[in-house]
C-alpha cells in the first residue's frame, strides 16, 4: 500500500499516458485523416510576404501607440474633470 501511495503520481501519469496511447491507435485513421486535410488547407493560403508583414507589424504599433496617447490624454482630462467636480 506504501508503494502505491509513494508512486501515485507515477501511476497516475502512466495510466493517463496508456490512455492517450490507445485512444491515438484507436482513431488513427481519423487523425491522418484530419492532418492530411489541415496540410491541404495550409497550402491555400494566401501567405504574406516579408514586406507585407513588415508594413503590417508597423502600422498596428503605431496604431496602439496613438490610441494609446488618445486615451491616456481622455482619461488624464476625465480624471481632472471628475477631481474638480467631486471637490
């Protein structure tokens, strides 16, 4: 009993791990299946160019940048509004 107890998590980790397995041999047709359809999938896509995604990553961080000073400048002008109607 002392050794199961010590070894529980051990136990435990294996079982999980036997039922992993045969639920992978068990539906191993559909999970092909499905891999095979994401790789078809994949190769649809429309991928950007280095370029494109450059100019991307660059106008979302300005666009944060700005609505960031957009709504620091808000709440800065509500938060003096509020101070001096609540005095």
């Amino acid at each position: 009993m002392d050794f199961i107890l010590g070894n529980l998590r051990t136990i435990i980790l294996i079982a999980l791990a036997v039922v992993i397995l045969v639920l992978i041999i068990k539906n191993y047709q559909k999970i092909k299946s499905f891999l095979l359809e994401v790789k078809l999938e994949l190769s649809k896509v429309a991928w950007s160019t280095r370029k494109e995604l450059m100019a991307s990553t660059v106008l979302v961080i300005t666009v944060t940048g700005i609505m960031t000073i957009f709504i620091g400048m808000v709440d800065l002008g509500l938060s003096r509004f509020l101070s001096v109607v609540f005095k």
